[in-house]
C-alpha cells in the first residue's frame, strides 16, 4: 500500500486483539510497511506512542491526526462543516453528511492519507471536498424518517451514539430497539444507553450468535428502563 491508516482503537475482539488498548493498538500497527507513511486517528497518547514506535522501527513516516486538528468545526444532527489542512493538502472548509463528530475526525483522517499519497496518485482538492461531501455510511447514524438506525456494538460504538443524542436531541425521550451479539459486551453498551432511553425493545436477529432478547433485556432494565 502507499499510506496505510489507522482509525480510532477501541475494546473490541478482546479475545483475539487483547484486553487492552496498548495491546490492541501493538497488533492494529502490523499494518504500518516499511518505509511507507502510515496516519494514526487522532486518539489517546497511550495508543499513539505505540504506533509511533512501530512506524520508527519500520522508518516510515509517520502522521497522527491530533497534530492537525480541524479548525471552525460547526456540527449539526445531519452533518458538518469545518477547516482541516495538512502538508501536501492546502487548507480548506469541507462538508460532511454523516452525523455525528467522530465523523469529522474520520474525515480528517481520510484527508490525511490523501495528503500522504505519491505526487501521481493525488487527489485535487477539489475532489476530496467532492468525496467527502457525498459520502454516505449507512447503518451510522442513519435516518429513516424518524427512525435512527446505528450499528454501535461495543462501549466506544455506545458512546459515539450517546454523545450525538445529547449534542442534538437532549430529553428526548426516544424508544430504543436494539440486539447484540452474545461475545459482545451487552451490559457495558446498556450502562452507557440506559439514561437517554425509557422505554427498551429488546429482539436479536437471526443468527446463532445473537444474544438472548431476555439478557438484554435484563441488562436494561437493571439501570431502570421498561
């Protein structure tokens, strides 16, 4: 590859990656070749002095996000705008449709591989505002008429899916509907969702490692849900 990317690490895939964001972050940076630029989302130190380390033992140039932090960032519930500029790509305003502020730093991290990219395989930055403007991500943060539908399975999903709800829709009062897969952490996901959420539907698809409507169920209804 020309630039490998790395996005925001989170505890997902214990079992296999590791429990911890260190030892997650340690496995994720395999992906760094050497001599060839690699770009961190911006995240945590603990995880960036990891992938650091990887990219200085692999000699390859190494870019993380939280050193070019967008500027004039104004979110809205369907998208945003804001002013991001790295070396090789001129600083500029960029539109974005997916809701949510993670979004923005997704943007920007696919903004800072584009910079890193060889002179001859470079985007004009005219077509980086174009892709990003047009982007579409469905199953995040996406809406159906009144209904939002979102794929968040683990805390760090649950989270993002929080923050956006009080940012844009505080009181509310929504109903949630929502199944989990048995290997994921179902408590966890309910003890950061319970307070924005009343009333709780639990279901599971049609899959053998759906969890068990009742322990979701049960999950929230610990933190007082109906």
């Amino acid at each position: 590859p020309e630039v490998s990317v790395i996005a925001r690490i989170g505890l997902d895939h214990t079992k296999t990656l590791g429990s911890t964001l260190e030892e997650i972050a340690a496995v994720k940076g395999g992906i760094v070749k050497p001599g060839r630029p690699a770009v961190l989302q911006a995240q945590g130190e603990a995880v960036a002095a990891v992938i650091r380390g990887i990219a200085q033992e692999k000699q390859a140039p190494f870019l993380h996000c939280a050193d070019w932090p967008p500027s004039a960032v104004a979110l809205s519930a369907r998208g945003a705008r804001f002013t991001a500029g790295f070396p090789g790509l001129p600083a500029q305003e960029y539109e974005i449709r997916l809701p949510g502020a993670h979004q923005v730093d997704n943007a920007v991290t696919a903004l800072a591989a584009l910079s890193l990219l060889p002179e001859d395989l470079r985007v004009s930055p005219e077509a980086a505002r174009a892709g990003l403007r047009d982007a579409v991500w469905p199953g995040r943060l996406e809406w159906r008429g009144n209904l939002l539908l979102d794929g968040a399975h683990n805390p760090q999903g649950a989270r993002t899916l929080r923050e956006y709800l009080e940012e844009h829709f505080p009181g509310a009062g929504m109903t949630l509907i929502t199944g989990m897969m048995r290997d994921k952490q179902v408590e966890a996901c309910a003890s950061i969702l319970a307070p924005l959420f009343p009333r709780v539907v639990a279901t599971r698809v049609s899959e053998p490692r759906a969890a068990e409507p009742e322990r979701v169920a049960a999950a929230y209804a610990a933190f007082g849900c109906e």
